[in-house]
C-alpha cells in the first residue's frame, strides 16, 4: 500500500466486523485512513429493507411492514432477510396438507393461495434473534412507571431524562439541545430501580469507579476505559447510561462532570404518600382484607425503604400462606365423612385473603435497612454537592 502512487487509479477497500482486531499500522494515514461504520439500521432502514427482500413475495392484505420494522430492532441485512425466509416457509408448511409432494408441479389454484400473512412473520419473529441482541436480551420487560410505587419526583426527571428524547425527539431538534447521556442515582440501599435506542444501567457503580486516590492500578484503568467510551457514545442517538450507588461520596470526581454522569438524583426514603404507593404496588396481586388499613401502615414505617415495606408484605403473604397450609393439613387429617363437599371447601376457605393480624405479625420483627445517621449522610452530601456546583449555601 505504501508502494501505490497517489494517481495510479488504485483504490484498497477492505471489510471487516473485528475492527478492533486490525492492526494499527494498517489503519494509519496512507493505508486504511478511511473508516467508515455501517451500523445498525434504524426503523426506516430496516422498512427500507424488509421492501427490498419482499418485492418479489406475494403478501396477504394484513401484512404491515412497518410495524414489522418496529419491531425487529437490533436486526441487521442478513438478519431481516433470514425473517422475510422463514415467513414464506411458514405459509408453504401451513399448505403442505393440499400441496402433492408425488407431483412434478403444483396446482394454478395451490399456487395462488400461498399469500405471506402477519401470522407467518409473527411466528418468524418468534423463532429468529439476532445475533447482536442473543446475548444481551432474554426477555422483553413488563414493567411500568405504575409498578414503580411513589417517588413521583424522581420518576418524573427520567421520565424526561430517558423517555422523552427517545418519543421526542423533533422537540430536542427544534430547541437546537442535545439531550443529557448519563444520570446517576443514588440514596439508601433498597430505593433504586439493553444496539439504539439503548439503556446501559451499572448498578453499585461504587464498586469499579471509586475514587483514583482510593484505588489500585486495575480500578484506575476500569475509570480511564470508561471516560473514553462514555465520550465515545456522547455522539451516538439515544444511548444512555445510568448508574446507581449508596456511596456518592467515593465515586471518582471525573465521571460526574457535566458531559458524563451530567445529572445526578437523589432518591430519598418515601414519603407518608409514596409508602402507601408503594405497599399498594407490592399487593396489587394480593388478596387483602378489607379491614388493612394501608394508611395506618405507612404511618407508622417512617423511615423505610421501598425494599423494606416490600419485605414486610412479602412477610404478611407468607404468614398468610403458612396458615392457610396448616388448616388444609388439619382438614385431611379429619375424618372422610366430616368432610366439606368440594363446593363448600371453596366457600369454607380458612384463609382467603391477608388479614390485619398478618401484618401485625410481621411487623414485630419489621426493621429499617437505613438508620437516621445514613440519611444524615447522604443529605449532607446533596448540601455538599449544592455548594461545589454554586447554588445555595
């Protein structure tokens, strides 16, 4: 390549998915000095795609290529083609029952029923991952801001942190701002919560960014690899990292600059209305006695966590549970003939729902995971953290 004179008509054009396994003598000016990444498609791209591979498929009236692009994320070329494959499959087994195998051809009339439906690329999608998600993705998560008791607050700034520049992302563009790339939260243990757009969550982040000073040489490697490939992705659409710690206060200063973890959230204990928000969460699939006062239990959990009222109903469904096994024992060991009928053992159920003197129970041995000195602590570093960036005093 040195050899190539700059006029001689010679252009070197190379492909490869290891670009970090090239060495860089080759990747210097006059050799490969132009890199050029072809990513991941986004949902116009893999429409694009999707048109191209069935131009020549005959697709039933219900078939949506759109939402299919919508909802094939993480999928590359290869991948939406293999999709587009397996469909048509799926139809030609679906007509297997009418179609001859003994014969050279097949019938005008079989032929022209084979129509690509949704289901086919519903059931495509089923069976196809792509190889950049197969890793990383296991199950596509059910939960919502309403599982999440309480803390409206804060789940208001994600909401506008994470959410919004995701579904808005024409306001961000009009304002002419970038949206922010990291958040870190952080409070008492027990309160906290995967190619784009993506959420990169590092939970204890404490544990591989402590403070340079307070670490070894491998810890400060972990913190310069990190800067680096958080200013790396700061160019890229939608990718955003969140971190959470009960240590703030040993965190390495150089992640929480304005252009890294750029916002930090303080995620306090609940409040009398979050802690009913909560324990009204963590029973919403439980059966309750009407007579649980969920008012009167938070009040008298001041002081704990989202985790620690979620121990205490858990606690209250176990002793439920416990009882409820001990009667059915009861109800075998009697006689045959003293037995309910199966229509009134429903009616007759000891323990139907969780009873006020369940959570009595639990509540005798119900403690705090955070003491009033660990609050003190943490508030001292939100007045700390005030005072560094110049607000308040």
């Amino acid at each position: 390549m040195d050899g190539l004179k700059q006029r001689s008509h010679v252009i070197v054009m190379a492909a490869t998915n290891r670009l970090d396994s090239i060495d860089p003598a080759l990747r210097r000016f006059g050799r490969f000095d132009r890199e050029v990444d072809i990513g991941i498609p986004d949902a116009v791209g893999r429409l694009e795609i999707l048109r191209i591979h069935t131009k020549n498929m005959k697709l039933a009236e219900d078939v949506d290529l759109v939402q299919i692009g919508n909802e094939t994320h993480g999928y590359v070329g290869a991948d939406l083609k293999s999709l587009c494959s397996e469909a048509a499959i799926q139809q030609i087994r679906e007509k297997m029952d009418v179609i001859d195998l003994e014969e050279d051809t097949i019938d005008a009339e079989v032929v022209d029923s084979l129509a690509v439906t949704q289901d086919n690329f519903r059931f495509a999608l089923n069976q196809l991952t792509s190889p950049f998600l197969r890793d990383i993705v296991d199950e596509i998560p059910t939960t919502t801001w309403k599982d999440i008791g309480g803390l409206e607050d804060v789940k208001s700034q994600l909401q506008a942190l994470v959410q919004y520049p995701v579904e808005h992302p024409g306001k961000y563009l009009k304002f002419g701002i970038i949206p922010s790339h990291g958040v870190l939260l952080y409070g008492p243990p027990g309160c906290a919560c995967q190619t784009a757009p993506c959420i990169l969550f590092f939970d204890e982040l404490d544990a591989i960014v402590k403070s340079r000073g307070d670490s070894g040489t491998t810890a400060e490697c972990v913190i310069n690899h990190l800067v680096r490939e958080m200013k790396r992705i700061r160019g890229k659409k939608n990718v955003f990292l969140i971190g959470a710690t009960n240590r703030p206060d040993i965190i390495d200063s150089s992640l929480l600059r304005p252009d890294r973890f750029s916002k930090l959230i303080y995620v306090p204990l609940p409040d009398d209305k979050s802690r009913v928000s909560i324990l009204k969460s963590a029973l919403r699939k439980s059966p309750v006695d009407k007579d649980v006062d969920l008012q009167l239990l938070a009040n008298v959990t001041k002081g704990f966590s989202g985790a620690d009222l979620t121990e205490i109903c858990q606690g209250a469904c176990e002793i439920a549970i416990r009882e409820s096994i001990e009667q059915d024992i009861v109800r075998e060991r009697e006689p045959q003939c003293h037995r309910p009928t199966a229509r009134h053992a429903d009616e007759r159920d000891p323990v139907p729902e969780i009873r006020r003197d369940h959570f009595e129970e639990v509540m005798k041995s119900a403690r705090r995971s955070c003491s009033d000195n660990d609050i003190r602590k943490y508030e001292l570093f939100v007045q700390t953290l005030q005072q560094s960036r110049g607000f308040g005093s």
